[in-house]
C-alpha cells in the first residue's frame, strides 16, 4: 500500500511539474507563460531585465499597445509614457530606471501604481563632479595643448614654452551641497578625501550632520552655503519648491571665483540669470550637464533657439563646462539600473517590500 501511494503522489507532482510548464495563455500571437507581465517602452533592454531577474516574468512592447486582453494582465510597467497607463487597470509598480523623475508627472499616473526610481548613478556622477572641480583647478587638457604647441619646433624661433605657470588645489576648498540625498552623499565623501570641507542643505536634516559634512543645514541656509562655498553642486530634485531655486539673488551671492555645477535639472536655475552671471564674469564659472530643453539636441537636423539645449549661448562662454546630461552614462551605472528594476520585479512577484519608492499607491490613492 506504501509503495502504490508513494507512486500515485510522485505521479501528481510529475503532472503539476509537466501542467506548470506547459500551462500558456495565447493572445494576438503572444504566448504568456504562468509568469507575471511586464509592459517596457521600446528603449528598455529586456534581455537585461530577464539576465538580472530571478522570477518568471513575459515582457511586452508598448509600441504599438497591446491589446486589451494583454493590458489586463501587465503586473508592472518600465518607463512607458504616462498617457499609456489608463489603459493598464491592474499594474501595481511603475518603475523608471534613472534616478530623477518630474515631479509634476506623479500626479498624472494612476493611483494603483506605486512608483520607484532607481539610485544607479550615484558613483558615475559623484565621479563627474570631481573630475570636473579638478578640471578647474588643474586643467591638464589645457596644460596639454599648451606644452604641444610650444616645442617640438623644427624651425627657426624654435620652442617658445616659457613660464608653465601655475595651477589650483582642491585641498582646503570648500564644495556645497544643495539637496543632500545619495548623489550628494558620494560627492562629499570623495571630496573629503581630497580635503575639501564639505557643508550641504537638504529638506529635513538631521541635528547632528553625518560625516564627512562640517554642516548640513535646511534649505534657509542655501544662501549661507552660496557665500562660503568655492564649488556650489545641485542634486536637489525638480519640483514646484525647486523651479527657479537658484535665482538672480542667490547668484549674487556666490564668490566671484565661485563654480556652479548643475546635475540636478536645468530649470532648478534661473536660464538668464545664470548666462548674464557668467557672461558679466560675475562667478567663476560653471558646470552644466543638464539643460532647459532637456535632450532637444537629439532632434536630427533642428535649428534656431527651440532645438539648443538653452536659449542663450553658452556655448560661446570660455567659463563654462558643457555636456549632454551624460554625467551617470557609464556601463556599471546602467547595469546597476537594471539590477534594481529587475529586484524590483522579484519583490513583487515574492509579495515583498519595493525598494526606492517615490510614491506609494496607497499614498496616492489618499490623495485623491
């Protein structure tokens, strides 16, 4: 009687093994496994997301939108356009793979979704605020090009080098810190380690500031923070509080050698305010990774003012640091990306908690 139900059970399981792989549910040509559902926008590696998942998950374009049949199944969406999501009743997470969102579309998406970001970037960016302090001071691509064109001459006046001059130290200078989160936290590290007082304000600071920060103020010190610092750096999000942070007043307030590095959005500052600062030679300088017209360049072939990343010349500034908001583009940065995108779809299909939540479904279903 043993050895017949030992058969009879190892029988069952052998079915629901066999049932649970074969099991498909077929729709307008797609084949969907027992696994969940996940909708991507078409600039999403999928490949990623299954090589870092450890769940079953069935991944379906947006473009073109899939049917109805399918939108009733999608469990979470990855970086779909907003107006795309009304059609998606049941999804629980919304997941952007970079760190900063506007804050003016979460509103806008439906309220069963709690929505995550990921901190990927921290590294690549701290990175790029240091190396573009160091340009400042050192300027080796300068010292570069000067030392080329001086000597190897074959003619007659021959080498005309001279004096080399010299060049600034990050040790004893001081770096502020607007909006002091995990962005914020690897640039004061690093800078401290090359021996730069550290000081930074952010929304709610603690009493006691953490290493390696001399102060960490709420956002009343941000003109205190102008004053004392010789590099300013903003990592604040773009919110309706953030729109226009660093004004004509503010800007006044920095030293007149003082560097404004932005990698938090261009419209945390105020477009005219800052070009008339730097033409009038009124700071230092600047770093400018971000932009009013986010991405604008990426238009083939657009000219005039519409298609520039800002309405006014910066580029025509010889104090200013420019770049295509590629502060966090590096190849650990974008797999870090889809390392916590793919966590996240784990903790939802184990019922466990998300990581990096912006807002919680719950929250924004009180909102409403």
């Amino acid at each position: 009687v043993d050895v017949t139900m030992a058969t009879r059970r190892a029988s069952i399981c052998a079915f629901c093994v066999i049932l649970n792989t074969f099991l498909t549910i077929r729709c307008e040509g797609v084949t969907f496994d027992s696994s969940k559902v996940a909708m991507v926008s078409a600039g999403v590696n999928i490949s990623m997301l299954e090589k870092f998942s450890e769940t079953s998950w069935t991944f379906v374009q947006d473009t073109p939108l899939p049917s109805k049949e399918i939108l009733e199944t999608v469990d979470a969406v990855f970086m779909s356009s907003i107006d795309k999501l009304v059609d998606v009743p049941s999804a629980r997470l919304y997941q952007y793979l970079y760190t900063g969102y506007n804050d003016a579309d979460l509103p806008k998406i439906p309220s069963h979704f709690t929505v995550c970001n990921c901190h990927q970037s921290e590294v690549a960016i701290a990175e790029y605020v240091l190396s573009t302090m160091l340009n400042f001071e050192i300027n080796v691509p300068k010292m570069d090009a000067a030392f080329r064109s001086c000597t190897w001459k074959s003619d007659s006046p021959g080498n005309t080098c001279g004096n080399s001059g010299v060049h600034g130290e990050l040790n004893n200078k001081t770096v502020g810190i607007i909006g002091y989160g995990h962005i914020g936290e690897g640039v004061a590290t690093r800078a401290a380690a090359f021996g730069m007082t550290v000081i930074a304000t952010t929304l709610n600071p603690p009493s006691v500031p953490p290493p390696p920060l001399k102060w960490l103020k709420s956002d009343a010190a941000n003109g205190e923070l102008m004053q004392e610092a010789d590099y300013v750096v903003l990592a604040c999000p773009l919110t309706n509080d953030t729109l226009g942070l660093v004004n004509k007043t503010l800007l006044g307030m920095m030293k007149p050698t003082g560097v404004l590095i932005n990698i938090a959005r261009g419209p945390v500052v105020e477009e005219e305010s800052l070009y008339e600062a730097l033409k009038s030679k009124a700071i230092g300088g600047a770093v400018l990774d971000v932009w009013w017209h986010p991405f604008a360049w990426d238009i083939p072939g657009g000219v005039g003012p519409a298609s520039w990343p800002s309405q006014y010349r910066f580029d025509e500034l010889d104090n200013v640091v420019i770049t295509p908001h590629s502060s966090s583009h590096t190849v650990q940065s974008q797999m870090e990306a889809y390392h916590e995108g793919a966590a996240n779809l784990d903790a939802l299909a184990l019922g466990k908690p998300l990581q990096n939540i912006v807002r919680n479904a719950s929250m924004a279903e009180d909102s409403n």
